[in-house]
C-alpha cells in the first residue's frame, strides 16, 4: 500500500520517551559505575536513544540517495 510505514520506529520511540520519567529511582542515592544512578539511568537512555535513530537511519535510507 503506497504511502504505509512501519510503525516499529514510533512505537520504540514512544517507549524511550516514557522511559526518561522514571519515577522509581526519586531519591535514590546510591552509586552506579561511580555515578548517581539518575545519571546512570540518563547516560543509558541516551546511548539506547542514539542506537535507536542509527538503525533507523539506516534502515530507512534510501539506497539511490548517495548518487
């Protein structure tokens, strides 16, 4: 059908966007790789984030784009 997309790439992106309100680690103290584990949880989520948009750039790059 022309003009459809997969809905995978919202759908996870949807989750990580939920996933930055975490409520479970307030007033968590405690440390993880030597940093608060707020912080921890953050820098994670951001690598996830940033992995999520590589695969779909990739995956969605038309191959005729680079001529």
């Amino acid at each position: 059908m022309p003009g459809s997309y997969p809905r995978w790439p919202l759908l996870l992106l949807l989750v990580l966007a939920a996933g930055f309100e975490n409520f479970w680690l307030w007033g968590e103290d405690w440390l993880l790789f030597g940093i608060p584990v707020n912080l921890a949880y953050h820098v994670g989520l951001c690598l996830a984030g940033a992995g999520l948009l590589a695969v779909v750039v990739r995956w969605g790059w038309p191959d005729d784009a680079d001529d």
